[in-house]
C-alpha cells in the first residue's frame, strides 16, 4: 500500500479562497474589512519570515495588516500598553503576538493580556478554557488545520482511535482535546512516555508534533491509518551542497508511507494550513466583532483530496 498524500498546499489555497470570497462579500456590506495586527519583539530570523508571510497573506485575503515591530529590549509595560491599544482599535479585529518572545518578557501575561475575542491565535487562557469545555472560541491555527484535513478522511471520528505525540500548549494539548470533543478516543504521549510504538498501532489517526527528525517509523503504524506530520525539522543536507538544509518532519516518511492510508508531507503539509487558518479565525473575530453571521470554514467535497 501506499499511503494517499494529503496535499496541505492545495487545502490550504481553498481555505484562503473561501476567507477572500467571503470577506470580500462582508466588506461590501459592512465598508470594513477585517484587520490583522501582528507584533513582533526582537529579530529571530524565522519570526521575521513567519510575520512577512502571515502579513502578505492577509492583504491577499483582502484583509487589513498592521505589523508592530518593536526592539528586543522591550519592556514589558511598553508591549502590554501596544496590545491594550489594539484591543481598543475599531480597524483591529484579530491581534497576534509571534512567539518566542525575548527571555525578559513573560509569554502568559503578554497573550492573556490580548482581548480574547481577538486572540486569533487562540492562546488566552479564556480561550483555551472554553475549547476545553467543548465550548465555540477560538482555536488554535495548526490543530484546527490539522482538524479541517483529518476531517476530509473522517467524516466520524467516533469509533476511532487517536494518538497525539507531543503536549505542547501550542499543538499537542489542543489538537488532543479537539478530537476529544469529536467524540474520538484520544491518547496523548509525550516524551516522558515509554510506550509510544505499542500506543502509535492502535491509532487510526496519529497526529505527531515533537520536533525530533523521523521519530515516527513504520512499524508503529497500523496499516491504513491516517498520519498527521506537524514537525518541522531543519537537518543538514549536503546532497543540495556544502553547508545547504532541508526541512523534514517528525516521521520516517518514506517508510511510513508505505504502511499508512493518508499522510501529509512536509514541506506541503500542515505548514500552509497553520497560516490559513489564522485567516480564517481573524474573519471569525471579524464576524463576531461585528454581530454578522460566521458560517464554520469547513472543506467541501469539491475540495482537493
Ligand atoms: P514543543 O517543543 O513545545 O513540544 C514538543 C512536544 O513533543 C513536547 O510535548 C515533548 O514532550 C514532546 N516530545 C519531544 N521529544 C519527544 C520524543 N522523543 N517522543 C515523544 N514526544 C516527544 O514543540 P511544538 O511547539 O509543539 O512543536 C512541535 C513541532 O511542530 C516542531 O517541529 C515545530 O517546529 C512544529 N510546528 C509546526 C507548525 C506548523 O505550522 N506546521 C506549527 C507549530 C509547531
């Protein structure tokens, strides 16, 4: 067998086609178009790339970006009165604070301090709180890619059985209780757990985000499961040349993909659906910002498969 590809780059222009028609027809109505504020403190090189591609991608959408750059040096008050004013901003309905922040400023009390209703990012406490619960908020942008593919090869998930690899805040603990709330029988390992194979091959979805190279092999998968590779890995490749790398994820894809039914690449895979979905949860805070109607963004069958 091998595996379907789940082709992350052509969803993920769906998903933004379906924001851009629908902003564009809300825009007309209402005269105003959603708005993205992105702020970044100091000048990591991949949140320089993340902030280019995130603002990029909202114009395209047709949706306002403003980008806040501030100095490493940043002192906390100064970044908490920045998100405090964009709060209040009328032309600012989704507001993202890219992380890692520098080490003198404390993460939880600068995204608690985001207006929940425009935590795009679906970090705030209230936020994660209300996803939880099963409660509508804001979710998370790569689980909820990771949940608009998953979807697409499981229109139940009741029945099923999952493995999330990986409890981090930002991917593993949400994508874990999404697929809880979808009524799935959900695992979650991490890399205190000694068990992970034996676990991986009862799943029939295993959605893996450890940031360790190839962690995933073959012989973990149950034959026909569908593989979810959010790991983003940089690794030496000196085939491309001297000093040149290559993005991998967290599995062995060759060899998995020879066991599993679906599986995403990487590159091509969660990666563009992370930033599609950003646009999507800002026409959410968008729509309820404004008390309009927000139909959930949902992948239709015409949809590439
Ligand atoms: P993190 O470092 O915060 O968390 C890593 C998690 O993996 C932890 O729960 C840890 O316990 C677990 N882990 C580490 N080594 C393990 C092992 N050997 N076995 C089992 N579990 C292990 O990372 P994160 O922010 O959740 O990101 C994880 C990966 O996903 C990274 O490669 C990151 O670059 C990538 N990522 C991709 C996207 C995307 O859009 N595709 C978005 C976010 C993160």
């Amino acid at each position: 067998m091998t595996a379907e590809l789940i082709d992350g780059k052509a969803y993920a222009a769906r998903v933004r086609e379906k924001v851009r028609e629908r902003v564009a027809a809300l825009s007309a109505e209402t005269g105003q178009s959603p708005g993205l504020a992105v702020v970044l403190v100091g000048q990591d090189p991949a949140s320089e790339v993340y902030v280019r591609s995130k603002g990029k991608q909202a114009l395209e959408a047709g949706m306002k970006s403003f980008e806040h750059r501030l100095p490493a040096n940043t002192r906390e008050a100064e970044l908490l009165e920045l998100i405090e004013r964009l709060n209040e901003d009328p032309l600012v309905h989704g507001i993202l604070v890219q992380l890692p922040l520098p080490a003198h400023l404390d993460p939880r009390q600068v995204i608690n301090t985001i207006s929940p209703v425009k935590d795009v990012d679906g970090f705030h406490t209230t936020n994660v709180g209300m996803v939880g619960t099963g409660q509508d908020a804001i979710v998370p942008c790569t689980p909820l890619g990771c949940m608009m593919m998953l979807r697409h090869y499981h229109d139940d998930f009741r029945g099923k059985t999952a493995l999330v690899i990986g409890h981090s805040n930002v991917v593993g603990k949400p994508m874990g209780r999404l697929l809880l709330n979808a009524d799935c029988t959900v695992m979650v390992a991490h890399k205190s757990s000694t068990n992970i194979p034996e676990l991986a091959r009862l799943a029939d979805i295993v959605v893996v985000a450890a940031g360790v190279p190839g962690l995933v092999k073959a012989d973990w998968i149950k034959p026909g499961a569908t593989v979810i590779d959010v790991g983003i890995n940089r690794i030496p490749a000196p085939e491309k040349g001297e000093g040149k790398h290559r993005l991998v994820g967290d599995v062995d894809f060759e060899n998995v993909r020879k066991v599993a039914g679906a599986i995403t690449p990487v590159p091509g895979g969660v990666g563009p659906m992370t930033i599609a979905c950003l646009l999507a949860n800002t026409l959410s805070a968008y729509c309820h910002l404004h008390q309009l109607p927000d139909e959930p963004l949902l992948l239709d069958e015409q949809d590439p498969s």
